[in-house]
C-alpha cells in the first residue's frame, strides 16, 4: 500500500528505526508510492470542510403576532 503523505513516510521512518516494523514494510510502502510529490498531512482538505460551521436548520418560520388568526377572531368581524 503507497503512502499518502509525508507524515506517514516519516512516522513508518520512525517506526523502522524503532524497530517496530520490518524494513521489507518500509520498503515495500516506499516502493508502490514510487516518486510521486506526497502532500504533508492526508486529507487535510477534507477536515476543513467537515469542521466548517453549519446554519442550524429552523423547523417553522417566523410568524408575526398579528398574523395568528383564529376562527373565533375571524366570525367576530
């Protein structure tokens, strides 16, 4: 599986010095990434959107006083 960032190449980097991963995973991710220009962070763009502030939605619109009418108001006139 290829990299999607930078950070992750330098996590898994960090990982083999470690010792926690075998160097043929580091290679193997390194070579299906091949040269490709990473971006820093994966899916940075995504976040922003989905952080973003949302108008909360109103069940009913606003109604002035005057315009509640009843039927009894309405057979008075």
């Amino acid at each position: 599986m290829p990299f999607k960032s930078q950070a992750q190449r330098r996590k898994f980097a960090q990982l083999l010095v470690e010792g926690k991963i075998s160097p043929e995973t580091f290679e193997e991710w390194n070579r299906e990434t091949g040269g490709r220009k990473l971006p820093e962070r994966a899916g940075a763009a995504k976040n922003q959107k989905a952080t973003a502030k949302k108008k909360p939605l109103r069940s009913k619109p606003k109604r002035s006083p005057k315009s509640k009418k009843t039927k009894s108001a309405a057979k008075k006139r």
